[in-house]
C-alpha cells in the first residue's frame, strides 16, 4: 500500500512567510494531485514552542542563518518560524487539509530539531510515523513538501532507513538553498541512498496505468 507524506506545507515556508522557500507555494497544487495517486495520505506540521532551540534570536547575539550547536548536533539557526498555534503554523489555505488522515507534529521538544517527519535529529525520539504507517499496511511511500534540502530530505532517508520504498517526487518538493545548489545535491544524495526520484506526471502515470488493469467490474471490491 502507498502512503503520500506531505512535508511541512506551511505558511511560513511560503512566499510571505517567516522562513520562506523560493517559490514553496508552487508545491500545493501537485501535492493535492498526489493524493489522487496514494491510499494513505499524511502529513508533517513543524510545530514548534517560541523558546525553541533553532530559533537565531533564542540564542543571544546570533543571527538567523549561522552555523551553532544543538543536542550536540550542527545547528543552522533558523528565524522563528511554526510556533504552535499562530497562522505561520498551518498548513497553506490552498491544501486539501480534510483528505489529510493524519497530522504528524514535530519540532516540539525545545532542546532539539527535527528535520525528519519520523524522528528528532539526534534519532532519540519517533513521532510515531512510521509506526502508525505499518499498522496500516503501508510499504511505499511518496513524497512532497518543502524544503527538499532539510525536511523532505531528512523524512525520505529516514523512511528508506526504515524499510519503506521511498520516491521524492522532485517537482512537488522546493528547497531552501541556502548555498546554491544544495536542492540539487539534495535529490542526488536521496537517489544515492535508494530513493527513486519521480514527477508529479510519472505518478500520475503509473496510477493511471495501475487503474486501467484492473477490470472495472471488480474496482468496487477494492475501494
Ligand atoms: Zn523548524
């Protein structure tokens, strides 16, 4: 069965947003096209407490952007974005948020990131994903969101580390970029790893082929 991950589609990755990804708003429309593709559909909320340990201006005479430490781990200090509860935190207006069956909060625990939808960055605590994934069945899983640098990169190694086949589909996905290039080396990293590396076309390909070899007279038998 295939689950689509939706990764930290939220306003403050958006364009106006506290930590806006160039052109992140462009992922909205293929990942609703995506969920016509997959039978589970999740997605990942960076959801974090104002004193939270990314934040450049919770560490005193550091700038957003800098290289610092956290958990023991390189840390690159964010502006405050996703604080729980405000509007920069949900997910854009345009997403279809009622097909979404589950929400996977991260980036809760103040003394540490979280990169990946399925652990912290210090691999010390699960949100939960992975295993509420396989109690459904679920052996492959899609993926969009932003930023294909950090979040979508972090989640699709780990699902691949975690025994699921993984695809990035590339042009849903929008990175940071903080050094030019870094998407790019990104999806090549993801590919080396074993992800496969698709287009919201191909996906939609393969299901629509999927679709056409199964008799229709049988199709109400497998919703
Ligand atoms: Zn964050």
């Amino acid at each position: 069965m295939r689950a689509l991950i939706l990764v930290d589609i939220q306003n403050d990755f958006c364009p106006g947003g506290a930590l806006a990804v160039r052109d992140g708003d462009a992922v909205v429309s293929p990942a609703n096209r995506l969920m016509d593709a997959c039978e589970v559909i999740v997605a990942t909320q960076d959801w974090h407490p104002r004193d939270h340990g990314s934040f450049a201006d919770n560490h005193p005479g550091r700038k957003p952007f800098e290289l610092a430490e956290l958990a023991g781990l390189a840390q690159v200090l964010w502006p405050a974005h996703c604080v729980q509860g405000t509007p920069g935190a949900d997910f854009h207006p345009a997403l279809d948020r009622a097909r979404i069956q589950r929400v996977f909060p991260k980036g809760t625990d103040p003394a540490v990131d979280s990169y990946s939808g399925f652990f912290d960055n210090g691999r010390r605590r699960s949100t939960g994903l992975g295993e509420w994934l396989r109690e459904r069945g679920v052996d492959e899983v899609v993926l969009a969101g932003l930023a294909t640098d950090y979040c979508v990169k972090a989640t699709a190694l780990d699902a691949l580390a975690s025994g699921f086949r993984t695809t990035v589909v590339a042009d849903a996905c929008r990175a940071v970029d903080l050094n030019p290039g870094d998407g790019e080396r990104a999806l090549t990293e993801m590919r080396a790893a074993g992800c496969v590396i698709a287009t919201v076309a191909g996906i939609a390909h393969i299901q629509e082929g999927a679709m056409t070899t199964v008799p229709r007279d049988r199709r109400s038998e497998n919703p």
